[in-house]
C-alpha cells in the first residue's frame, strides 16, 4: 500500500456518495459532554434528590452502584430498571447538560465560525443540485445541523422549518424546485432524537433555539436503559428507523465518522447490508475501540480505518494492509479534508 493508493480508494468511497454516519466522536472537539461527564453528573444529580418511591430509591441505588463498579453510564443504565420518575430525570438531566453546550457551540456559529464538518458537506453534494445526501447520527447536539446551515443545500430533518415545525407527512419530503433555490440536499436523520424535539399531548414537535424545557413538554430523546429498545418502537422513531433501514439497502457505501460501532439500533442493519452487497466501510476515528474491532475490522468487512498513531501521526488500515504516516493527523475532521479535497 502506498499513500497515493490509499488515499485514492478513500477518495473514490468519498465522492459516490456515500451514507454518512456520525457518532459522538465528532461532537468531541465541541466539548458536548460525553457519556463519562454525564455519568458524573447524574450522580450528582441524584445525591441531591432523594426520592419516596421504593422502587425509585432502588433503582436509583442500583444505578450508582453499578457505575462505582467501573461500569459505563449505558452498561449501568442497562443494568438498572429505572422508574418512570428516575427516567423522566435521566432525560431532563441529560438534554439540559447537552444543552448547555450545544447552544455554545450555535452561538460559535452566529460569530462565523466555519464548522469542521461543512466542508465535507459542501463536497458531498458537489454543486449537484440533484444530489441528495443522506446523513445518520446518533447525537442529540445539533452541531450537524448547524454545519448543513452553512452550506447551499436544502436541509432536511423529518420536520417543518419553522418556528414550531411539525412532521412532514412524507418523511424524506424534498421541495419541488430544489434545482432552482438550492445546491443539493442533505437529509438529517437523528435516530435517538434532538434537542429540539419535544412530546406534548401525543405529538411530536420542533422547538427551535430553546434554551428551557417548556411546561407540559418532554424532551424526544432516547437516553440509554433498559427502555431503549420500547422508546424506538414509538413515533418519530419507528418511522425514522424503517425509513434509515432503506436508505442502507441502497448506499453505494459508509462514511462513519466519531461513530464507534456500539449502538444496537444502528450498526447491525448497516453490517447486514454491507456485507452482503459488498459495500465498503470508511472508518474515521481517532481510536479503534474494541466494539469497532470486534463489528467490523474481525469480522470480514470491506473497509478502510483511518485512526490515531497514539502519537502526531495516523495508521490507515484495510483487511490486506496496513500503513502509517507519522508525520499528518488525517483522523480529525479537519485532517480528512486533506485526503478528499487532494
């Protein structure tokens, strides 16, 4: 393998347009809290909030137990049978500490920051104006939003755009004069819900810039636990999966970036399709985490990793090879940009 054939077959999965799955990676470099902070501060939380319910007090008991085991907040979560009440606080808790961060970051962007991953949009649609890119991401952070609003390309995220935007009757709804007001399109599809989303009287809405939980609203997000697997089979969620499963039947290939293989919602239909059309996996990241090795580079995958040296350098790997240049970080959003703009 030489660096002009690596970066050759990186850049032929990049430009036919692949599916683009972004994990909490690359939300890292926004300082978005992370599964470790959030796990911090719901222990907080709940040492300050003591509960009258048996069950509660049980289930809250189970939970720090078993993250002072060393168990990770989703492990421990999984391994506890929370209350409506203790859920209902997981949730409040988790989409006001993301929150909090995530309208940093909006402000960042009103200043004129260039967010990391606009770039590779921008070339994801190749001033295509019939191109449509499809985009899979497990955050709740908006930051993909916020980098898709600074490109030419109509944006779609199941939702109106308006102030209180409602679900489109059609989920993948495209305007019918996209070649005339816009550059390409880009579908946001946000399988564990947005910050922006709420739950009010059975429906579903778009909140936009909402700094507070509104009276009588729920915050649609699908936090870790053991009601994970219940809370996808309701709307918007259920649709918004059916519709994700199609789009993987058809991709020409996976860009996952930040995305660490380990949710059971996401990767299984992605692994199924791409082993058995032989569609290819473009792997960035900045460690190879034992869910990756285990999903994808053990398992008789056509892919491509790009990853940390540990050092000032990346390793790309493929099934038959391997290379490292220890001179270029290529891992970071920001680096990939030299691979496909080359």
């Amino acid at each position: 393998m030489t660096k002009e054939q690596i970066f050759t077959e990186i850049q032929n999965v990049v430009s036919n347009n692949p599916v683009l799955v972004i994990g909490s990676g690359a939300s890292v470099p926004y300082h978005i809290p992370g599964m470790d902070s959030l796990a911090t501060a719901l222990k907080l939380f709940f040492s300050s909030h003591p509960y009258t319910n048996s069950d509660s007090v049980k289930a809250v008991q189970e939970f720090v137990e078993n993250l002072n085991m060393g168990m990770g907040l989703e492990e421990a979560l999984l391994n506890t049978k929370a209350t409506d009440e203790v859920e209902s606080d997981i949730v409040r808790n988790v989409w006001s500490l993301v929150g909090e961060a995530d309208r940093k970051v909006y402000t960042r962007m009103l200043c004129d920051e260039v967010m990391a991953l606009k770039p590779l949009l921008d070339f994801l649609v190749y001033k295509d104006p019939a191109k449509v890119c499809n985009i899979i991401t497990t955050n709740y952070d908006r930051i993909i939003e916020y980098a898709a609003c600074q490109t030419d390309a109509f944006i779609n995220t199941g939702f109106t755009p308006n102030i209180v935007g409602h679900p489109y009757n059609k989920i993948d709804f495209l305007p019918k004069r996209i070649e005339s007001e816009y550059t390409g399109s880009l579908n946001i599809w946000k399988v564990h819900g947005s910050l922006d989303w709420f739950k009010k009287d059975g429906s579903v809405l778009s909140l936009a810039n909402t700094a507070a939980i509104p009276d009588d609203y729920t915050p649609c997000i699908i936090t870790p636990g053991t009601n994970k697997y219940e809370r996808t089979q309701q709307e918007p969620y259920r649709e918004i999966f059916s519709h994700v499963d199609a789009v993987f039947n058809t991709a020409t290939g996976f860009l996952c970036i930040g995305y660490g293989f380990n949710d059971s919602h996401v990767h299984p239909v992605l692994l199924k399709i791409a082993k058995k059309r032989g569609v290819r996996i473009l792997l960035v990241t900045k460690d190879i985490t034992k869910p990756i090795e285990d999903n994808v580079i053990n398992a008789g995958y056509d892919y491509i990793a790009i990853f940390s040296d540990g050092s000032k350098g990346t390793i790309f790997k493929t099934p038959s090879d391997s290379m490292v240049i220890s001179d270029e970080i290529y891992w970071s959003i920001d680096g990939f940009e030299k691979i496909y703009k080359k």
